[in-house]
C-alpha cells in the first residue's frame, strides 16, 4: 500500500488515495466497515477510497474516519518493566537470503517467559504467523516502520485462549496405516 501518513505511535494512517483492494486484504476490520458503507470491495478492489465513496455516495470523511478507527490496534506493546524482557528477533536478512525463519520464530516464542515479549522485524508483515503464535496463547500488535520494514510484539494474553494441538494424523498414509485391518 502506498501509505506515508503515521502517527506517533507507529500506526499507518489510511488515505483517501488508498486501494479499496489493498485496504481489505491488509487491514483487520476495514472489510467490515466497507461492507457496511456499501462499497464492494471485490468488484471495487482497484478504486482508491476517494472513488468508492464518491460511486456510493459515502461522504469522505466519513469513510476514513471509520476505516482509521477499526484498523488502529487496541493494544500496545508491552512496555519494559519489572519482570518484562524483550527478546530481539530480526528475520529480514534469513528472508532475503532465501532462508525459512519459522522453526528460529517458533524457538524464540517457546523460551519465551510469561511476561516477556517477542519483537520480530521483518521484511512484510507476517499475517500467517499471527494465527500459529494466537494457538500457542500469544497476542500482537504490529507496527509499520517503513518499506520493508516491520515489527511485530508477540506476548502472552490471558484473554487469548491456546488452541489444543490437533489430533488428526498428518498425513494420509498415516491414516491408512491405522484403519486398514
């Protein structure tokens, strides 16, 4: 997305020059509010917001204020304190050499303790990982630094329940093995 505006805190501003396509895919909560406003964001996907409010007849203002307000993330990072520690993971050289960072990211996030904090930059932001950290009871907050550059804080959430690891077997022959008789 071709977003410059920010915030002091980090959060990128979205713009009435921004994609109606590029807002939906990358942008937790904007769809729903899209949705609501009436603006098709598949058969739109390619119109700045400016020209989708202005083909549904959405005031402007109105758009970005909404859409600025659903996608502002609701929790900081926790701070360094007493007992807090945050743990530096840097992926973007691993990413750019073509090497898999996950199975560094997984080690980082195990020894983590209870109040610690994983800060993960990274090169894009890492939507899929925020599913596989969320079953393991972590929460995040996500901070867009610049082209090519972000940083993700993983920590631990009482209200972000573990998910029980799957009990299904991995692969189909795995399965064969166990039902044929």
């Amino acid at each position: 997305m071709a977003r410059t505006s920010s915030s002091d805190e980090g959060f990128q501003v979205i713009r009435a020059e921004d994609a109606v396509g590029e807002i939906a895919r990358h942008r937790a909560g904007a769809l729903e509010v899209m949705k609501r406003m009436g603006i098709n964001h598949c058969c739109g996907a390619q119109l700045t917001l400016n020209e989708a409010a202005a083909a549904t007849g959405v005031p402007l203002e109105e758009l970005l204020a909404a859409l600025n307000e659903s996608a502002r993330p609701n929790v900081q990072p926790r701070a360094a304190g007493a007992g807090t520690r945050h743990v530096e993971l840097d992926v973007r050289d691993d990413l750019r050499s073509g090497r898999e960072p996950l199975a560094k990211i997984m080690a980082a996030a195990k020894a983590l303790g209870k109040e610690d904090v994983l800060v993960l930059r990274a090169p894009f932001e890492p939507i899929p990982l925020y599913k596989v950290l969320a079953t393991r009871g972590f929460a995040h907050w996500t901070e867009h630094r610049g082209a090519d550059d972000w940083s993700v804080f993983f920590y631990r959430d009482a209200s972000v329940a573990p998910t029980p690891p799957c009990r299904r077997p991995r692969h189909p022959c795995h399965l064969h093995r166990h039902t044929r008789r």
